[in-house]
C-alpha cells in the first residue's frame, strides 16, 4: 500500500516562507505527475501547481513567480517551495501522485498539512 506523507506547513506572517514536502512511502510503485493542491475555508480545492516525471511544471496564475514546485525522483518526494506568502494562500495543502501501484493507476492524496498567513 501506498501513502503519501506531508510535512512543512505551519503559521508565517505576510512576505515569508515556507516549504512543504510530500513523500511517497511503501514498495512496488513507480510515479508519474505530482502535484500540489489546496483547499481555503468555503471554497472548492484548486490546484496549485503540478510536475511530471520529466521535470515539466504547470502553476496557476496566483502563484507563479512566487512558488516553485520540484521534486527528488529517487526519494519519490515532491517539494513546494512558496515565498511572499499573502494571506489569501492560507488554505490546506494536499499533495497528489498518479502512480502505478499492483498493475492498477491510480491517484493517490496526502493527509493535507495547513499553512496559515498572518500577521
């Protein structure tokens, strides 16, 4: 079985940093695309940025030139540097892998891991 494990989130004020990982844990899989996405308060989870096994990256309009998304093949771990943070990006992060696992492709999600921007 397969679990993606996040970490990195917390509380940063307006104009700082934070950078989230994501790794994959378990045996017998290989993964495709990667990506991030977050959910705010009352609104539907959107999509924040996402990376191919290749190294290709798509973000949504908000964030380019602020975040950058990477991620480490032979650790099966994706990163989501973000830098001048604005309040309206505090929302949960989820990271996301499609990863073939037993034969079967799949989507596989993390737990979420919160990043708050305050002052």
């Amino acid at each position: 079985q397969v679990q993606l494990v996040e970490s990195g989130g917390g509380l940063v004020q307006p104009g700082g940093s934070l950078r989230l990982s994501c790794a994959a844990r378990g045996t017998g899989f290989n993964i495709f695309d990667m990506g991030w996405y977050r959910q705010a308060p009352g609104k539907q989870r959107e999509l924040v940025a996402t990376i191919t096994t290749g190294g290709s990256t798509n973000y949504v309009n908000s964030v380019k030139d602020r975040f950058t998304i990477s991620r480490d093949n032979a650790k099966d771990t994706v990163y989501l540097q973000m830098n001048s943070l604005k309040p309206e990006d505090t929302a949960v992060y989820y990271c996301k892998a499609t990863l073939v696992s037993d034969r079967r492709v799949g989507d596989y999600w993390g737990q979420g891991t919160q990043v708050t921007v305050s002052s």
